[in-house]
C-alpha cells in the first residue's frame, strides 16, 4: 500500500499566514447557479427546519463570484440553469471569506466522484479489511475441493504484499502484529506453495512461535485449522444445534447475538455438531511453541467469576453432546439447514457478508448439499463477487507481477451511495442533475419492503428502509436508512409521490426500531444482552448490538430533517446522546474511529434538532475537537483508541477523519474558526490534482478493534460534504439566514 503524505512542509502551512496569497471572496448563490440548497420536488410541503432553510434571504450584489471554470464546468450550468431558482436557498451562509483553493478542491472533487459513478445510478468504493478474509477464501476452496491455482496465486500476491518486515500482518494499516492474521496468512500461504523454510514464512512462524503458537490464537482460527486436523474439535468450544429451538425470551437464544453473529454461529452449529475432518495437505508443527504438546495446559477461572461459569457450561456441553437424542439433533440441524436457506439472498449470500456466507456453504454442504445444488451454486458465485482484482506490475528487485486478488468482507454501494448523493449536493450541484436523480432512482428502487429478523422483537411493525448491500434484505440497517431519507430529501426527483412514499415508511420503520432506553442501534432493538460476550467462542468481536452514538445521531438528524424535531422520540434520542457524552466532550464511535467519528456525527445532529451552538454539551465538543487536532491542520485517530484511551482523537491525519470534525465544528457555528481553516487547509493542499485524496489508514469500524475497515469512499465523499458546507452553510440548519 502507498502511504500518504503526513502534511509536512507546504501541506501544513498555516491559513493565517498571509503570505500565503489572498484569500477568495465568498460568492453569491447566484453566480452560475452554482449552490442549488435542499429544494423539495415540486408540490411538497417543506417541514420543520427545512422550511426555514429555504427561506433563507438572497445573496448580497457586492460579493464576488468564484471562478465559473470549477463546479459550473462539471455541472453544465456555467450562465444559468435549471437549478437557477434554487441559488438563494443558502445564501450568504459561507465564510465572509474562504481559503484559498477551496472552491477549486471542491469542483475537482465534485467532477471526480462524479465519474465514479455506475451507469445504473450507484457508488461503491472498495471495502479493505485484512488478509484473514482472503485466507479464509482459500481454505474454504481447499474444503471444497474447488481451489484453483489462478484463484491461490492471484490471493497469494495479495497475501504476501500485506507481510511487514518482521513477518507478520496486521489488521490494520500501521497497526501491530496480530496472531491469528498471522496464522491464517501463514497457512494460506503453505496452500499456495510458500516453502516453511522461505526467509518471509520462517519469520512469520518464529514470531508465532514467540506469541503462543496456533493456541494462542482465538477461535475461529482454531475452527478452520480444525477442519483439517491440525487442532482438535475437543479443544474448541462446544456449540450445539438445539440453540436454535430456545425462544426469545430464553437467555442467549440466537436473537440475543448482533445480526452478523447470529448468521455465522447458526451455521457453525452445525459444523460443531459434524466436526468434520479434511485430509491436511501438510503438516503445521512448527506453528506450535511445543509440537508434542499443541495445548498448552491451563487453569480454568474462579468458579465464582462469568468466565469461570461459562467455561463449566461449555465442560457440561461437551458432556451433552455424547449423549444428545439423535433425533432431538437431527431435527435441530433440520431447522437450523431451513433457517439458513430462508436467509440466503436473491443474489446468493446471506446477510451481504463473507464471514456467513463461508459458514452457510460448509453447513449446507454437511448436511448433503452438493455443489450443484442451487443454493450452494449460488452462495459460491456470491463469493465469487466478493473479489477485487488487480493487475501487479513487476517489482523493481525483478519479483514478477501478475494477477492480484483481495477478498472483500462486504459490499457498501448503498451507504457509498447516499453518501456520495450528500455530498455532491452540499458542495453545490444542483438537484435535479441527471446523476442525483439516477442515484435516486437506485435508491428506491432498493428499499426493502418485507420483514427480517428485526421483527422478532418488533412484531408489528410495518417494514421499511434500506440495507448497506446490493442485496440484504433480512438485515435493513437503521444508519443507511437515515442516511439515504437525508440524501433523498436533497435530490428533486420526478415523481414526488414515489420519494415521499418510501420516506414516510422509512420514518416510521426507524422510529419503530427505536430501543428501551431511547438510543438506535445499526440493526436490530433492545439487543443489548451482557451474556453473548461472555461466551468461550465470542473471541473475534462485539457479538450484540447496542445503541450507538453515531446511528442514534444520524436518526435524530434525520427525524429532525422531517420536522420531527419536537417529537418524543426524537427528544429521547437527544436525551440519550447528551447522556452518553464523555468527560472530555466527545462521543464514542461505533461503525466510524473513533471519538472523531463518534462526534463528527453527533454535533451535526445536535444542530438539526436545534440545540444551540452555545449549550454545553456542544462547546465541551468543540473544545475537545480543537485539543486534538494535529500540527499539518487535519484530525486523525488511529484503530488504536478502541483498546488504549491515551489514543483517543490522536494518529496520522486523514481526509475522513479530518473532514467528520470539519462538519462537527461547522455545526457548531465555528465557520470563521482558526481550526475550520487550518482543517480546510488540509484538505486543499493534500487534495491530488484529479481531485482525490490518498488514504491508506483505516477510518471504518466493523467490531471496534477486533476488526478495521478501509472504506475507500470514505476519502472523496467526506471531504467534498466538509469542503460544501464550509463554502456554502448547513444545508438543513435551522433559523440559518
């Protein structure tokens, strides 16, 4: 990977200076028609603080227009427009004068997102995690006895290229050495043909070796070396299929896990309750500390301790299973087989995700599904899908290049694309361009209209809303609903009737999906029981899914969009996010690192449901946000703070993270701030000429820690909205004028 420039020299100049040239006038709304506001289709009633925005006055004649060769070249509207009507919808909500270059880093990035765009309307960036998703692919080919030797080489490639030079891997960019990446890599590599005896797989194993060996690693490391018989099934815990029959009122039934959990342990019952067994192409011993002795002998915990009870359960389960009726387990891997099958997707995986879908093929296969079946074809096609190819030149020491495949854990085109939707309005393009309205028209042509899972705890609620994936329609997710309601209420759609339909159920579905204690989670209600992470197996990762910060923020935002503001509802989940502030002003960040994240979304929604700049809660942010940006202007936090405080708001700048606290601030009425113009500074000068930024850092959340993603659409839609809404105001800030 190509690090980025850390805003040394020139890129970390300061915007004060002022022999750093002139700084340009803000322009009118007017001028070209450049900055169309959030103009609602034609008939529809403006609510709540949308009504005030579009009363927003005209601009002044003695500002100064910006250049009409940036946004308007893109845009076609360089004298007048269609959008020429909607100039005065935030007028005079910019800076009295911006930094230099911003309207030109904007019309760059406009006209670059713009060309990424697919033909049928969405976005999707790629979606980067870490070597263990391409290892796991590899294995489950091994399994199958479908790998190829194009498929092994292209993953090795990949594989091989995230090594570092102590000759581990790690999760993340920059981050440290992490075991059971390192075991998974190793192995794949073994199966691609990589000699132990190699400089790079002898470094990998003595540092295996120096950090416990494979019995270190955690459990699902250990299940898919179990599969081949280098560790046994006895040393793993235990999970048996009749978990599927315990009803939802039952203490860890399968509606107690996360969503993502629940998909992957029904299936890995089944595989616990085969154990099976693949001839191992070698031998792993020198991954062991003693090869003699795999498992390290261990004291169990206190009795009297969570982990002490659990670990005598898992001792009881294991008891059980030599003695569970056999028809009592044949009917429970009947019922989780039919449970499975009535979750796989239309375009064959389930749930959107890899992890899954990969458990789900060996389950069904078990249980005497061939490869021909339909739904295995299907499932393995999916995976297919998965995979982002690349070609490698060659390396300058002679290494040659060729294919290069890297496994993707998940697909985001509806997140990408609301987000890219945000975005190219707030920086000015006007609402009806025919781009918006492709994305618009995608958009809700993906809303989900039956029910999920979600409806065990929510039974009679009428369904609504839209998933992350291309396709997930088990598993809608509130964050994308709110986030695609915000983008579609910035985009003049020609059938009004069809936008406000699929709004007004979105609404209604979120609100209903609103949690006990007043909070929203990404997925599901009130799934917020303390036993699932206890359990033995639960070792890779948050397992349930509370409320966040950052999904309870983008609702309220979006409540408070659709004039909801003074609604219970609403009110409780500000109530929630005031009481859910750190001491040090910020807020946690679920699904986004971290408290930059966390509070980049709150202060946004906090000025949309109208809390003043000046209420505490909103200056201790400020503050905070202030404290920690870094010396080059930009903000970063590294994946770090989810396990050490002391990194909390602290790491390398990055284009997202600098542009989340860019919106907070702005938000926060601190457009004329020092840290918005040194944060706006950032972005300009580290902006690359075809309007892109660089960001090899990792700045997504899937389990904090436990597993990092790199959204590489992160980069040019966050920027471009901080960039926007610096130039020209809060698109839906009340009593803004």
């Amino acid at each position: 990977m190509t690090a980025t420039t850390d805003g040394a020299g020139s890129r970390g100049a300061d915007p004060d200076d002022t022999t750093a040239g002139p700084q340009t006038a803000a322009p009118p709304r007017g001028a070209a028609a450049l900055r169309p506001g959030p103009v609602p289709p034609e008939g529809r009633t403006v609510r709540g603080p949308a009504r005030q925005a579009a009363a927003r006055k005209a601009p002044s004649p003695q500002a100064t227009a910006p250049p009409v060769s940036g946004l308007a070249s893109v845009t076609g509207l360089a004298s007048g427009g269609p959008a020429r009507d909607l100039a005065a919808v935030r007028a005079g909500a910019g800076p009295a004068t911006a930094q230099p270059g911003a309207y030109e880093a904007v019309a760059r990035a406009t006209r670059h997102l713009l060309e990424r765009q697919d033909a049928a309307g969405w976005w999707k960036g790629d979606l980067e995690t870490n070597v263990t998703m391409d290892a796991e692919d590899l294995l489950l080919r091994q399994f199958l006895g479908i790998r190829d030797e194009a498929t092994t080489r292209a993953a090795a490639r990949h594989i091989r290229g995230e090594q570092r030079e102590d000759g581990t891997w790690a999760t993340f960019h920059g981050g440290p050495p992490e075991l059971s990446a390192t075991v998974e890599a190793y192995v794949a590599l073994r199966l691609a043909g990589d000699a132990p005896e190699a400089p790079h797989m002898a470094r990998a194993s003595a540092w295996i070796r120096a950090h416990g060996g494979i019995a270190a690693a955690r459990v699902f490391t250990r299940i898919w070396l179990a599969l081949f018989g280098w560790w046994s099934w006895d040393h793993l815990p235990e999970l048996p299929p009749e978990l599927v029959f315990l009803p939802p009122w039952v203490p860890l039934n399968i509606y107690d896990f996360g969503c993502w959990a629940r998909q992957t342990i029904v299936p890995l019952t089944v595989v616990s309750a085969h154990r099976p067994v693949r001839p191992a192409p070698f031998a792993l011993d020198e991954l062991h500390t003693d090869a003699r002795r795999p498992r390290p002998a261990a004291r169990p915990a206190p009795p009297g301790t969570w982990d002490g009870l659990f670990q005598r359960m898992d001792k009881a389960l294991h008891l059980y299973r030599r003695i569970a009726p056999r028809r009592l387990r044949r009917a429970a891997m009947a019922t989780a087989a039919r449970w499975i099958i009535e979750r796989q997707e239309n375009d064959g995986c389930w749930g959107g995700i890899q992890p899954p879908a990969v458990y789900s093929v060996i389950a069904l296969h078990l249980l005497g599904y061939d490869l021909g079946h339909p739904v295995m074809r299907a499932g393995l096609e999916s995976l297919d899908r998965f995979a982002v190819w690349r070609e490698e030149p060659p390396g300058p020491d002679g290494t040659p290049g060729g294919p290069v495949r890297m496994v993707e854990a998940c697909q985001s085109p509806v997140w990408d694309t609301c987000l890219a939707a945000i975005a190219l309005v707030d920086a000015g393009l006007p609402p009806d361009h025919p781009a918006l309205v492709r994305a618009a028209d995608w958009m809700l042509g993906e809303e989900i209209t039956r029910t999920g899972d979600w409806a065990v705890r929510r039974p009679g609620l009428a369904p609504g809303g839209w998933a992350f994936e291309f396709h997930n329609d088990t598993y809608p997710d509130i964050d994308d609903t709110a986030e695609v309601v915000l983008a579609l209420r910035r985009i003049r759609h020609p059938d009004p009737a069809r936008l406000e339909g699929a709004v007004a159920r979105a609404v209604s579905w979120t609100l209903g999906m609103q949690s006990r204690d007043g909070g929203w989670a990404a997925f599901d209600a009130d799934n917020t029981s303390p036993l699932p992470n206890r359990l033995p197996f639960c070792d890779f990762g948050e397992v349930i899914d509370p409320p966040s910060a950052d999904v309870t923020a983008h609702v309220v935002e979006m409540l408070a969009v659709e004039g909801r503001a003074a609604d219970p509802r609403t009110r409780r989940g500000i109530a929630w996010l005031l009481a859910h502030q750190e001491p040090d002003g910020s807020w946690f960040g679920r699904w986004g690192t971290n408290y930059v994240y966390g509070t980049g979304s709150v202060l946004p929604a906090l000025a949309a449901a109208g809390i003043p700049p000046a209420h505490p809660a909103v200056r201790r942010a400020v503050r905070w946000l202030e404290s920690v940006q870094n010396e080059d202007g930009g903000w970063g936090e590294d994946q770090r703070s989810y396990r050490d405080p002391a990194w909390a708001g602290k790491g390398a700048s990055t284009a997202s993270q600098t542009a989340w606290a860019l919106m907070a601030l702005l938000s926060a009425g601190e457009r004329d701030g020092r840290a918005v113009r040194r944060g706006i500074a950032y972005l300009v000068a580290t902006q690359a000429p075809d309007g892109s930024w660089d960001e090899p850092y990792f700045t997504g959340t899937g389990f904090p820690w436990d597993f990092s993603i790199n959204y590489h659409l992160y980069r040019q839609v966050f920027p471009l909205t901080a960039l926007g809404r610096y130039l020209y105001g809060e698109p839906f800030a009340p009593g803004a004028s």
